[in-house]
C-alpha cells in the first residue's frame, strides 16, 4: 500500500483550514496546516509535501509571495505542485496566481468534491 500524500493547506483563517482538513482527511490525504506564508516555507523545508492549497490574502505573507518564493527554491521544492484558492475572481487574479507558479485555481466558497478531485490529480492518485 502507498503512504498517504501528504497535503499543505495554507489559509489564516481556522475554519476554511478546518473544513479543507476535514474534506481532504476523508478523502484520505494527510494535511498539514500553516497559517502564513512564512509559515509554509518552513515547513515545505521540513517536511515531504505533495501538493500545496496555498490562499492568496494572508498576513505576513501573502500566497502569491511564498509561490514565488518557493518557485525559487531547489528543483524538487519549486516543483509541488499548487492549487491557489480565494474569493477574488477577476482575470488579473487569475493571472497573477499562474504567473505566481499556481497549478489551478478554485474560487472560494470551495466545492468539497470539486477539492478532493483536485488534490487527487494534482498528487496524481488515482480516483
């Protein structure tokens, strides 16, 4: 049997972490959490992660900013892949998270199946 992959959700506020924790788990992913950018750059150098939900506003620092941080970062790092989340919807949004290094993006309120389905193409299990 495959280990569980292993999912980053970076979000400030506890409850989307909560409810993504809640979908991602029952769909059999491990998650790990981090409220901030910063945050999430530590543990992406600690620890084995396969797919990054990386929020855009946050404090600190925002999701665009670790993308293209981490984008930087050594080969096997700069190439997790990412699925960008937010309530902002126009193109310059779009845009700005792929020019970021985003994978996808999702609008916020997030479809709990529309998220399982990401996650798993994105660490590519298979469904």
């Amino acid at each position: 049997m495959n280990p569980k992959k292993t999912i980053l959700v970076i979000d400030d506020a506890s409850l989307v972490r909560l409810y993504y924790r809640s979908v991602l788990e029952g769909a059999g992913f491990q998650v790990v959490e981090a409220l901030n950018g910063l945050e999430a750059l530590e543990k992406v150098m600690s620890l084995s992660i396969d797919l990054l939900i990386v929020d855009i506003n946050m404090p600190q620092m925002d999701g665009l900013t670790f993308l293209q941080s981490l984008r930087r970062k050594e080969r096997a790092l700069a190439q997790i892949p990412a699925l960008v989340t937010s309530t902002e919807s126009a193109e310059t949004d779009f845009e700005a998270a792929r020019a970021a290094g985003a994978n996808y993006y999702l609008m916020k309120p997030v479809d709990q199946q529309k998220l399982a389905e990401y996650a798993a193409v994105l660490c590519g299990v298979p469904r």
